[in-house]
C-alpha cells in the first residue's frame, strides 16, 4: 500500500524537524515519501530515473512504519550490540594475547639463530686467525711463491682450455695471458680426471714440477680444513699482485692476478686489499656476500688474514664461505615446526641493501610455488630468472623492509602475506646484517578466527530470541502510536494550524509536544540558498579586507619602526668607538632588521597585492611565480596571452588568489618543482590553467574529500560565475582550470 501527501512539507526539508528525535525520524520519513510521490515531483526536471531511485528508497522506509518492526528491529540491535561488544573485547583480548605469545616466540627464535650465526662468524675468524699463523700456511706461501716461476709452461695447452671456457659459458676476455696461470688451469682443470664441483680432490700434478710437488704436499691439509670447517674454498694469496697461487677448488681464478679484470673489483680483490692493509693482534677481516664470478655469480663472503714471517707480510690466506652454511644455521635443519616455527615461521638474515642473506623457507620447500607467489607479487621476469637459474633468493632482490633498529611488528613479507614479525641487528664486525623471525597472522590468529565464528553463531541464536520477544512486546504498544501517526498524516496534508493534543505525561504526550515544538520551529527556520550564498560572499569580502588591514599595518607600522631601530643601530655604531665586539654586533643587529623588513614586506605584499592594482593581473601573476621559486617552491613556466579580456577587479583577485593556493600546494604535496601556468582568452573570458606532473590524487576514492584549499578556490570562482575544474590521477599530476567571464559579458 501506498500513500501520496501533500508538497508544502518536503518543501520545508527534513533538516528543520529535530533530526534527532524519534518524531523528528518519523517526519523526515513522510516528508521523503512526499517528495517521491508529490505531482510537483513527477513533472520536475529529475525525471524517471530518478523517481525509480527515491521510490526504492520509500520502500525501504515503508518496512519500518510499523512500531512492531521498530521495536523487533531495536531489540535485535541491542542483543547484537551488546553480544559484539562482549565478543570485540574477548576476541581483542585473545587477539593481543595470542600475539605476544607469538612475538615472544619469534623473538626466543630470533635469539637463537642470533646467537648461533654470530658464534658460527667468530668461529671462522679465530679458524681464519690460526691457520694464517700456521707454519705450515706460511711454509705453503713461500714454497709455492718461489715454485710460480719454474712451472714448465709446456703444460699449458690454450686452445683446449678455451673449449673449456667456451663449455662453461665463460667469457673469453677472462683467459689468463701468464703462460704459467695457463699451465696452471690446463692441469687442474683440463687433466683433472674429476667432474665440475668435485676437482679439489685432485692430488697429483705431475706435469707442474716442483709446483706439483709442492702442491702433493699442502693440498690434502687444506682440503681436511676446507671439508671439516665447511669453507667453500681456501685461498693462497701472492703479496705482489694478489695472485691465486693456490685454491682448494680449482676454479677458473686458479693462477690469475687479482688486479685484472674482470676480477680486479670483486670481493676477493678487495678483502685482500683489506688484509694487507691490517695491524695489530685481530688483523682476520670479513666481505659481506655478492656475486663471485669465478663461482659462476654465486654469492659468496670471504673472510682473509695477511700471512706474516717474522713480523713482514708475505702475503694473505683466504676464504670463502658459500650461502649453504648460513642457510643451515637458519633453517635450523628444516625442523621449523619442531623449534615453534608452526606451518609458516621462518627466520632469515637481511644485509644493509634490504637483500637476502640466506634463503627463505618457502624457497627451500616448495621452489616453484615460492617463485609463482613472486610473480604474483610484481617481481620482475629477469629476476625470478636469476632465482631460478641460481637456485637461491639471496643478493637477488631488495625486500624494502623498513625495518628499525630492533623490535616487533605486524607487517608483509616478499609475497605481500601479513605477517608477525620480530627483528633486530646481528653483532657480527664488518657485517651489518639484520635477523628476522616471522610466521603468517592467519596462523597465529587461528585460534581468535575459530573463536570469532562461535560468537557469531551465538549472536545469531540470541538475536531470533529477541526478536520474537520485541514483536509480542510491539502488539501492546501500537494503539497510541497510531493514533498519533493519523495526526501526523492531517499535518502532512497541509493543516498548519492543527496541533496534537498531549494526554496525560506519559511518552506519547512528551512525543506529541516534541511535534508540535518543531512544527513552530519548522516555521521559522527555513533558511534560503540565495541567503547561504550571500553569506559566503560576504565571508570571502570580509575575508580579503582583514588581510588589506593586516598587510597595511604590517607596511606602514612595523616597517617603519624596524627602519627606525635600524638607523638608531647605526647610530650606535657611530658611537661604539674602537669596541671592535660593539661594533660587529651592532652591524650584524642592522643586518638581520634589514631581513627580517625584507620579510614582513614579502608579506605583506602576499597578503594584499597592491601590484593587482598598480601593474595589472599578468605582471601580478609573474611577480608571484617568481617570489614562490625564491621561497623554495617550483619553477613556472609561464605563458600568458597579451590580448586578455578585461575582467573585473574580484574576478582579477580570484584568479590571483586561486594562484597563489595552487603552487603552494604543488609545493607542499606535488613531490616536484616544476609547474606550468597558462593565462588566456578563451570563450570570451579569461582561462588561468595550471599544471603539474607530480604525485595526483584520486577523487574517486571513497571518503575523499576536498581540502580547504580546493573548496575555497572553488567557492570564489563560483561566486563570481566563473568555472572550476580539477583533473588529478595517482602519478599524473593535478591540473587546476579555472574561467570567469570579460568584463562586458553576462554569466
């Protein structure tokens, strides 16, 4: 069923009908249902569309005319309410507990790897220590260093090792030209009988002379170290030019001088710089990981020692260190569940360019799934390659962590998962590094979500409850009710004058009073927009005259006094005599008045543009751009039109006024210095058009709003028949328009 009232008290507007009484809701009801179905209505410009609109609207109202349905619906709500508030503050309270005991997990977890990395680290610098002190290193030096020069070069044999380069897919600009690094390579390279990755246990090297001997001699010592400390590879460094005499794993830098190319700016080359450059009792020195190209690009850190004979340096023992040792410190075994790390946890080490130090687990389990997740995640094609060629996350891309010194926090990792984290710096010397322990939320919230869905369901079994109870209690309270709805409706069809009668001083009597109040109220409250926009116009007026008085008094007045106590500093200045401290102090007092004059005329000028009125509107536009990039603010590029229509003076101030807001804000929020403004006739009135190409906004975001600024440049162009327009998108700037009609035009 449907009702059609009268117009007269749409009209008037629900806002004037004490919106926040129960009478005040039921009048603004009916008022709406008017302006649905009043015949002014049906013939007005809104058309169908936006009849259909309101209608669907009205209908929805209409299931709430009944008090039986307002009291059910209101019973229901506070049951609800009151079973969401008592569950917020269960599932809160679980939430926060569960979440410490988590972060206190991670941090006992963090502790742990902590503690074990960096025992791991001083270990190797004690072993790196000791064995660069060893007699039999610095025996293993000296004999090889003196064995380099006598190496039959007929060993060598460059063509096939340039096949072999060529195998391994190594650049041909890399081959040794000392005839002795070649018979080097072509011995443990070429006639190591030994597949890839397993040619330090080569022994033997017979063609190599006294070098091979020698080499028979130390390698199966280095190798035991290699094997039992879990090096990678074990270097024997000249002093002169940082040759590699000697490596356990006989790779392609076997021989060569570290001051070539392409060798000359990778880690090796630059820990041994740092060894031979150390002093004193601790002289082991540390290279964080990167690429190590005679290990086919595979991150590597190398710790070094110079090896000294009688207090002089003979030269410097190396050692690299591959990824898979400090995986296994963090991965504790891949016993993440066992150590409290549940279905999601994991702890790895972050290095100071936000890098992988070791890889993390869901790389380790399940590599292809970890890769797809990446992608997903806008990784870049070039590097899942490299992840995959490499078969490591480590050294391959910046996580952007932002993380501060130590702590927990709730964040996302390199996927986007929220995660719980807890982190803090690793004390380990010459390694800045940042250990991290973290498990997904979903997990450690598992717990609250179950909780979560009891209360729902306990909610939802109280609420049927209490909607039964409201719609019994709704039949005994109706009859009043509707014998004052029936009032209402009299009221609505145009009865001024009819006011309710009050009953007793029960509800219905107060409810019934209330009407009768805001129905006087009604009457004399109604406020017009013509009114509203006269008042805005007046604000804007009385707006720009405060700033006149200001900007007078600060010229006129303070300018003046500071231009006295200028000349009476210069006065004393006169009469400091030969106090050289007087003297200078009272010349740097004259200059800081002359700044700070300079200061309060800028201004004053900017408060009130007295060059609008002395030189015109694009001299006035141009002085402010330019006094806008001397404050620090963006570089205009200013075209301006000189056949501009003549406007009036407000339209003149507006456009001025609109100006100066608009670079302010391209200063403050723009995130460039750069802005174009544009001055011309167009439709026969005058455009100002500026632009920028900094940071935008998007205005279709929901609860996006102008700020004062926007409103008020649009409010002044409005005001004076002009029109305003903004076009801004995320990363493509903000362009502000604005026209206003000639001067002999009518808007």
């Amino acid at each position: 069923m449907w009702q059609t009232l009268p117009l007269y008290m749409a009209s008037r507007g629900p806002s004037a009908l004490g919106a926040g009484t129960p009478v005040g809701a039921l009048i603004r009801r009916i008022s709406f249902s008017v302006l649905a179905h009043g015949e002014r209505f049906r013939a007005g410009p809104l058309g169908h569309g936006a009849l259909a609109c309101v209608t669907i609207r009205v209908r929805l109202e209409s299931l709430f005319r009944s008090f039986r349905t307002k009291l059910q619906v209101a019973f229901v709500s506070l049951g609800l309410a009151a079973i969401a508030v008592t569950g917020w503050q269960a599932s809160a309270g679980a939430i926060e507990a569960l979440r410490q005991a988590s972060y206190d997990r991670l941090t006992a977890v963090r502790e742990t790897r902590a503690s074990e990395l960096e025992r791991y680290f001083a270990q190797m610098r004690s072993q790196v220590g000791a064995l660069a002190t060893d007699d039999s290193t610095v025996n293993a030096l000296e004999q090889l260093q003196a064995a380099w020069p006598r190496i039959p070069v007929s060993a060598a044999s460059p063509d096939a090792l340039r096949d072999y380069y060529r195998k391994l897919g190594v650049p041909q600009s890399w081959f040794p030209q000392d005839p002795a690094a070649l018979a080097l390579q072509s011995e443990f390279l070429l006639s190591n009988s030994h597949p890839e990755g397993s040619k330090d246990l080569v022994l033997e090297a017979p063609r190599l002379g006294v070098y091979g001997e020698v080499h028979a001699r130390f390698h199966p010592t280095f190798l035991r170290y290699k094997v039992a400390f879990g090096y990678y590879d074990v270097f024997l460094l000249s002093k002169d030019s940082g040759r590699v005499l000697y490596s356990v794993m006989k790779e392609v830098d076997i021989g060569v001088p570290l001051d070539s190319e392409p060798y000359r700016s990778g880690p090796l080359a630059a820990i041994y710089r740092k060894a031979l450059a150390q002093e004193g009792e601790n002289p082991v020195v540390m290279e964080d990981y990167s690429p190590y190209v005679a290990s086919g690009m595979a991150p590597s850190a190398f710790l070094a020692a110079p090896i000294r004979r009688a207090g002089n340096v003979e030269g410097v023992l190396a050692i690299q260190v591959a990824i898979d040792e400090i995986n296994g410190v963090m991965d504790g075994g891949r016993r993440w569940r066992e150590q409290g790390l549940g279905a999601t946890g994991q702890a790895y080490v972050v290095g100071p360019d936000d890098t992988l130090r070791s890889d993390l687990r869901h790389g380790i389990e399940d590599p292809e799934a970890y890769l797809a997740q990446l992608k997903e995640s806008g990784i870049a094609p070039e590097v899942l390659d490299r992840i995959r060629r490499d078969g490591t996350a480590v050294l391959a891309y910046p996580l952007k962590l932002k993380l501060s010194e130590s702590g927990t926090d709730l964040a996302r990792d390199s996927r986007g998962v929220p995660v719980l984290r807890s982190h803090a710096p690793l004390r380990i010397e010459d390694l800045p590094w940042t250990i991290i322990a973290e498990i997904e939320s979903d997990e450690a919230f598992q717990a609250v979500a179950a909780l979560q869905r009891r209360i729902v369901l306990v909610g939802l079994a109280v609420a049927f409850i209490f909607f039964i109870a409201a719609g019994w209690l709704g039949v005994s309270v109706t009859g009043p009710v509707l014998m004052l709805a029936s009032i209402v409706r009299r009221i609505g069809r145009g009865e001024r004058g009819l006011r309710i009668p009050a009953r007793g001083q029960d509800e219905v009597a107060q409810l019934s009073a209330d009407v009768n109040r805001m129905m006087l109220e009604l009457e004399r409250t109604t406020v017009s927009k013509r009114e509203l926009e006269v008042l805005a116009g007046r604000l804007i007026t009385a707006q720009e005259d405060e700033r006149s008085r200001v900007a007078r008094e600060l010229h006129d007045d303070f300018t003046q006094r500071l231009a006295a106590a200028a000349v009476q500093a210069g006065r004393l200045e006169k009469l400091a005599g030969d106090s050289e401290p007087v003297r200078s102090g009272l010349v740097q007092l004259k200059k800081q008045m002359a700044e700070i004059s300079e200061e309060v005329h800028n201004l004053s000028r900017r408060l009130h543009p007295a060059m609008l009125d002395d030189l015109g509107l694009a001299a006035s536009i141009e002085a402010e751009c330019r006094a806008v990039f001397e404050r620090g603010g963006p570089v205009v590029d200013i075209r301006i039109n000189n056949l501009l229509p003549s406007v009036s003076k407000d339209a003149q101030l507006a456009i001025y006024r609109i100006t100066q807001e608009t670079l302010r804000n391209i200063q403050r929020h723009s995130g460039v210095h750069e802005a174009d403004l544009h001055l011309s006739r167009v439709d026969d009135g005058i455009e100002l058009e500026i632009m920028d190409r900094g940071l935008g906004f998007d205005r279709t975001l929901p609860g996006w709003h102008p700020g004062v600024g926007l409103a008020s440049m649009e409010e002044r162009t409005r005001l004076l028949g002009g029109r305003f327009q903004v076009e801004s998108a995320p990363g493509k700037g903000t362009t502000i328009r604005v026209w206003f009609p000639s001067a002999g035009r009518v808007s």
